[in-house]
C-alpha cells in the first residue's frame, strides 16, 4: 500500500470518528429521538 493510500485511509478513519463525535455530543443533548448514522464500509481480503 502506498503512503498515499495510507493517508487517504487515515482520513476516511478520521472522518468517521469525527462523525462519532459529533453523534454522542448531539445525543446527549438529545435522548428523546431516535438518530440513524450511515457509514459507508468497504472490506478487503487480504491474504499474506
């Protein structure tokens, strides 16, 4: 994997966390309502 890649994939982490975040700082405000979060998952198989 190239270190562009690896930077690309750091971001998607990143990104998703921040959603994360973003999700458990609104809930606690908000316990009442039902929230959906939507992440995009892509699995690879990789053999040694």
């Amino acid at each position: 994997m190239k270190t562009t890649e690896k930077i690309a994939n750091a971001k998607k982490r990143i990104d998703e966390l921040e959603r994360l975040i973003k999700y458990w700082n609104d809930s606690d405000d908000d316990h009442d309502e039902a929230k959906i979060v939507n992440f995009t998952v892509k699995i690879e198989n990789n053999v040694a």
